[in-house]
C-alpha cells in the first residue's frame, strides 16, 4: 500500500519480530518530525537455541517404518506472537482514540501477520505499508525511507 501522505500526528509502527517502535509524527508530510512514543522489546533467539527436544516419529501404517516428523520452528512461532501482541496494543490505542491514521513498517512477514492480527477498527486508519525492516535505523533514516515510500 503505497501513496500514502504521512501528515501531522500521523503514527507509525516500525516492527520486526522482537522489536516495535511507535512514533508520531510532530511535523509534517514535507518534513516529517517522528518522535518515539513507545517501544515494545521481546528477546526471540535462533530456534536452535529455543528447541531442546528431538523431533518427534510418525509410524507408517502397519510397516515397521517410521518417519521423523518436521521440527518446530519457535523463532517463527514467537514472531507470529509478537505481532499479536503489537496487533493487541494497536487495538486498544485506537479503541482509546490515540491515533486516526498509521503506517505500519515491517519485513515482509511480520507485515503478514500484521495484517491477519489487526483489528477490523485499526484497519480502518492504516493510511500505509512498508515492507522493509527499519527497526534498527535511527529516526531520521525512517523519515527518509517514509518520504521514499510516501
């Protein structure tokens, strides 16, 4: 979703799976001023470090075979939560009529999950979309990426 003008009190959630940072913007669609007003921080190691278990064996019918079943994959698991919970406090914010329009920033797959987890009323005020991730640039360089994308 691209064409989109980030005006004054515009907020934008730049998110990858372990970190969101809400801003508002204090200045303009020329010259944008974000200002941080939230960070939310959950630590999601490799899935090698978070499974301790072996993958568990299906039988195969009546043939003495077994097959090993596919690992889980928790780093992905813990984005997919994580975006719930971004999803949650976006929720509750407009529910409290925080913001009337936002961006949201975001790699591809948490964009994704984004998208399912919001609620039909944050919907409804997301002016944009970006899919890259940001959540490690400093502000001016997401100011410039925004005006980029805008």
């Amino acid at each position: 979703m691209a064409d989109f003008r980030l005006v004054h009190d515009a907020w934008v959630v730049v998110a990858d799976g372990e970190k969101a940072l809400f801003l508002r913007n204090e200045g303009d669609a020329t010259y944008p001023n974000l200002q941080v007003v939230r960070t939310m921080h959950e630590e999601n190691p490799p899935t090698r470090e978070q499974g301790t278990d072996r993958p568990g064996r299906n039988v195969d019918g009546t043939t003495p075979h077994r097959s090993a079943m596919e690992d889980a994959d928790w780093h992905r698991i813990e984005k997919e939560r994580f975006a719930s919970d971004i999803a949650d406090r976006l929720y509750k914010m407009a529910h409290r009529g925080t913001f009337e329009r936002l961006v949201l920033v975001a790699p591809p797959l948490v964009l994704g999950e984004l998208r399912k987890e919001i609620h039909k009323e944050v919907e409804e005020r997301v002016i944009g979309e970006i899919a890259k991730t940001l959540t490690n640039h400093p502000v001016d360089q997401i100011e410039k990426a925004l005006l980029q994308n805008a």
